[in-house]
C-alpha cells in the first residue's frame, strides 16, 4: 500500500516540476503589445521572449483586413527600432513570413543592445497605401548568461532523484521484517 502512495507522489511531483517547461518554447506571437486598427488594417505586434530583455528579441507582426478579418501576408512590412536615449540610430529590417513559423505572420529579430525603453515603428506598404504605427516598449536587463543553461544542468537531476527514491522505496521493502508465522 505504502509503495503505492509513494509513487502516486513521485508522479505528481514529477508532473509538477515540468510545468515551467512552456516557458522554454519560442515561437512566433510572444506577448502582444500593440493590437489595433491602423488604416485598412487590423494589426497586432508581438514580442519574444516574455518578459522583454535585452538581448535578442522576436518581432512578429500579424495583419489582417479591417473589414473581412482575413489575414494579409502579401503586405510589405518595415519595423524599426530604437533606443530612447538615442533616436536616431534606428535598426530598420524588413519583416518577411520566411522569418516567421506560422506563416500567417510576418517577423524580423533584433538585437537590444541595453535595457530601457525603446522606440518601436512597423510600417506596412499594402493596397497602394501606406500605413504605420508606434509604440514605446521597456526591455529589463539582461539575464545572467547561466540561466540560459539551467534546464540542461538540471534536467538530469529528475531522472537521478526518481532513481534514488525508487532504489528507497525498495531497500526499506527488502530490510522490513517479515511477519512472524503462525504456529
């Protein structure tokens, strides 16, 4: 019975430590920090990784058509960025669907050299218009380069643990006495 109980905790435990796991997977979308409608346009940009730091950063820009809600992908899209403290360095690169995974967005990579806020621009030529939008995003410094690496330094001490507890749970089943028998 006891053994029983013991590895219904192993496995809730187990289940448990793999919820951070998400976090790791990157992809197109991120965090959506600007969604509205600009022009004929209906247009959200996000950013990866969440939360924003300095260091490289995902770009993806998802549009759509104002009045039907269908996804436009043949538009051509600039983003450009900035730091606040200098304006006119700006870093312009031309989002593409090549860039991106879900190919019904349009992505660039940039890197924020520094924490702080940034200034952020994505123009769309599109429907012989064009039309663009800004924002401000703030980036936090950057993680120590050891995070990075800590799913890989610690991914193997879930397998060794389950392992010592099993190895355990079976020393104290082989030193538990026997029952005397009846006689």
């Amino acid at each position: 019975m006891k053994m029983a109980h013991s590895s219904r905790k192993i496995l809730i435990l187990s289940l448990c430590s793999l919820a951070w796991l998400p976090a790791l997977a990157y992809g197109d979308g991120g965090t959506a920090r600007f969604s509205g409608n600009v022009g004929d346009y209906r247009m959200t940009i996000f950013t990866e990784p969440t939360p924003l730091r300095a260091g490289p950063v995902d770009v993806s820009v998802l549009l759509q058509d104002r009045q039907t809600g269908g996804f436009v992908t043949d538009a051509a899209v600039t983003i450009s960025v900035s730091h606040a403290d200098r304006p006119l360095n700006v870093n312009r690169v031309t989002a593409t669907t090549a860039s991106a995974t879900n190919k019904l967005f349009q992505a660039a990579s940039f890197e924020f050299a520094q924490p702080g806020t940034w200034n952020i621009s994505v123009e769309v030529d599109g429907n012989q218009q064009t039309e663009s939008c800004a924002f401000e995003l703030n980036v936090a410094p950057r993680v120590p380069r050891w995070v990075d690496f800590i799913f890989w330094i610690g991914f193997p001490v879930i397998p060794i643990a389950l392992f010592g507890v099993r190895e355990s749970v079976r020393y104290r089943q082989v030193r538990a006495p026997s029952p005397a028998p009846a006689g």
